[in-house]
C-alpha cells in the first residue's frame, strides 16, 4: 500500500452575484497538499474564465521592439560574447570559459552562491518556446556538466548544485537572450534543503525512496502521469509551486555529474516538447530548476518547470502575496488536465 496521500479540502461558500442579477450562488475553492512538503497549492474553477486577464496576450510589437533594442548591446550575442564576459582561473577551467555547440559558460559578475555561471544557450538573440532545440538544450546541459566535474576536481566540500532558468522579464531574467544559471553551493538553498530533509525522512520512515514510490503510484492512478524518457519520468505535480508546472525526474541519479550523454540528451528533448507546448498554450515566459546533490541518495536528479507572465505594456505579476509571503500557488489549470494535454501532444507530434 502506498504511503503517499494525495490530501484535498472543499471549502464552499455562498454570495449574491451582481454579475447574475444578485441571484444566490456558491463557489468552490478546492485546496490541495503537497504529499512530500505539505505545501498548498489553491482552485476556484471560477478562474479559469478570467485567464486572458490574469496572463493576457503577448504584445508582438513590444517584443519585436524590446528583441531589436536589446540586441544592439547584449554581451550574450555572438559578436560580443568574447570581449565582454569574464573568465575563470586556469586551474579551475583551461582557457577561463566552456563552449559546446552554441553554448557558451563563464563566471557571473555578480554571483549569489560559491561558483555562479552563466550559460548562454544559443547564437539567436530571441527564442519562441518552440524554438528551443534539443541540441541547444543538450549543449548547455554539457557545458554545465564540464563545469561541475571541474569543481569537484578542486572543491572537496558537500555540493549542491541547481540549474536554473529565467526566460524574459515576466520570469525574472534581466537579459533578452537566452540563458542558464548554474549555481554550485556547499549550503543548499532553501527548498532545496527541504526536499533533500523530506526525502531523507520519507526513507528512513517506509524504507524506500520519494520519487520512486510517487512515479508509481502515479503511473497506477493515470491522472498526472504523462510518459517515461528513457531514466527519465514526466508528470505534473498534484499540488504545484508555480503555473502550469511540470517535473521530470531521474529514476536513480542523484548527482548531475553522473548523468549519462543519452540522460543529458533525453531530458533536453523533453524540455523542448515542455516548452513547444507552453508555446501551444500561448506563453512565451518560463521558470525552470534542475536540483542535484552529490551527498544525499534519496532526492534523485529533478527538474520543476512553470509557466510565467505574458508579456505586454503593463504585465500583471502573477507571483504576489498568495504566492510569495503565504507560500501557496495559485492553480488556474488543474494538473490531471495539464497532463492529458501534454501527454496528448507528445503522442501526436514527433517522436521525442
């Protein structure tokens, strides 16, 4: 019998609705818990309706504008790119930087952990979400690979490591171009601590691990489950952390380093097809984290990837009190129908 429980509340109540004529009506607000973290993520159908106002339509004039604007001084362009990043020392990486196909790593300027690199993913300056090749993606994930097993040569302390993506403004990113930020601590970052403590207590309590059990029991139900990639298992989370998310995890790496080239290329096609589908959906805005630890056995490798803001004159932030004092997310898509539909368009597009 599975130890995990998919927990959910009703919470119901009545009002008068101006919009019908004051007549008398009840709303649902569904509240769901994380198995592992206990965190709540909440549902009013209701919503739904209002999805042009919360994320809007992106304005294609003000992309246009911002994409040739910007380009005209990005240092992540090709014919700049050289000239204007810094480098690391010899002895940690030869030659100060690492370039696979179009990827190019180098220091941050202004890093927030022990070893911060940037990785830029692609020549082209703007990407659509369809636009992301599985080569361009496979790439970056090598450069970071190359970066970490260099740190480990030299760093003999615990390391956590985490990938992370910010695409446009909406998602954080104070850069058009598009880009990776690999951070390698020895103090985990918050959530990532969480998990690892989580997962470590969920062993030592049933004997086996998180992930595993939770694929299964997925797999089992067929609600959020959407397909196996090689190592690699694809589902949406049942209470999520941010819009339209979806994780990916690796049946049995916990450490990114130990990650195989067929791994490195699986996950990077999958991403792709994430991303060609948020496309689909009509976002052009994405967050992702791939955490890794090479201390603890019981968090395997993991990716969390969500939706953000469209962008127009005046974008909403849809990251607010809900989401960043409470800690809760606000759910406008329900998961099992995030999952059928990207199951859906996996199938009948490409074979990834």
């Amino acid at each position: 019998m599975s130890k995990i429980k998919f927990e959910s509340y009703i919470q119901k109540q009545d009002f008068h609705n101006v919009l019908k004529g004051y007549s008398k009506e009840t709303f649902e607000v569904e509240v769901r818990s994380d198995p592992l973290l206990q965190n709540t993520s909440i549902y009013n159908k209701l919503l739904k309706g209002k999805l042009k106002v919360l994320f809007g339509i992106s304005d294609e004039g003000l992309i246009n504008d911002l994409v040739a604007e910007s380009a005209k001084t990005c240092i992540l362009c090709d014919n700049r790119i050289e000239g204007s990043t810094p480098k690391y020392p010899d002895e940690l990486i030869e030659s100060g930087r690492i370039r696979t196909g179009e990827s190019f790593l180098f220091p941050n300027l202004f890093p927030i952990g022990k070893y911060h690199a940037v990785i830029a993913v692609s020549k082209a300056h703007f990407l659509r979400l369809n636009e992301f090749d599985p080569k361009l993606l496979s790439d970056a994930f090598t450069s970071a690979q190359i970066f970490v097993n260099s740190v480990k040569k030299t760093d003999p302390s615990p390391l956590y490591i985490t990938l992370n993506a910010n695409y446009l403004f909406p998602a954080g990113a104070s850069l058009v171009h598009p880009h990776l930020q690999l951070l390698i601590t020895s103090i985990p970052y918050s959530y990532h601590k969480q998990l690892i403590q989580a997962c470590n207590s969920y062993f030592e309590q049933n004997n086996s691990n998180y992930f595993n059990a939770l694929i299964n029991v997925e797999k089992k139900k067929d609600e959020r489950y959407v397909l196996q990639k090689g190592k690699w298992h694809v589902l949406a989370s049942y209470a999520p952390s941010g819009s339209n998310e979806i994780i990916v995890v690796h049946e049995d790496t916990t450490d990114f380093s130990l990650l195989t080239e067929l791994d490195v290329k699986d996950i990077a096609s999958v991403i792709s097809k994430i991303l060609s589908y948020y496309d689909k959906l009509g976002f052009l805005s994405f967050n992702f984290t791939f955490l890794s630890n090479i201390n603890s056995p019981s968090l395997h490798c993991l990716l969390k990837i969500m939706t953000r803001q469209n962008l127009y004159q005046n974008y909403r932030n849809d990251d607010y009190y809900l989401q960043k004092i409470l800690q809760s997310e606000l759910m406008i898509t329900l998961p099992e129908e995030l999952a059928s539909g990207l199951k859906e368009f996996m199938e009948s597009s490409s074979k990834i």
